[in-house]
C-alpha cells in the first residue's frame, strides 16, 4: 500500500512539473534588433 502511494505521489509531481514547464516557458533568449528582425517568417 505504501508503494503504491509513493508511486502515486512520484506521478503527480512529475505532471505538476511537466504542466507548469509547458504553461511557463523560458523567455528565448537571443538579441533583440527592435525592428522585427527576430520573427520567425511563416
């Protein structure tokens, strides 16, 4: 039973840090020129 509850406990942890890395992304980090020449051309 206590195994299963530390495996239960691992599992949401490892969701709670997977949701929270998609919803908060690292900021790209690359020179800013101010006129647009950081955009990606689609």
């Amino acid at each position: 039973m206590e195994v299963g509850f530390v495996l239960f406990a691992l599992f949401v942890l490892l969701v709670s840090y997977a949701i929270f890395r998609y919803e908060q992304p690292n900021k790209p980090r690359g020179k800013i020129t101010g006129r647009g020449g950081d955009f990606q051309d689609e």
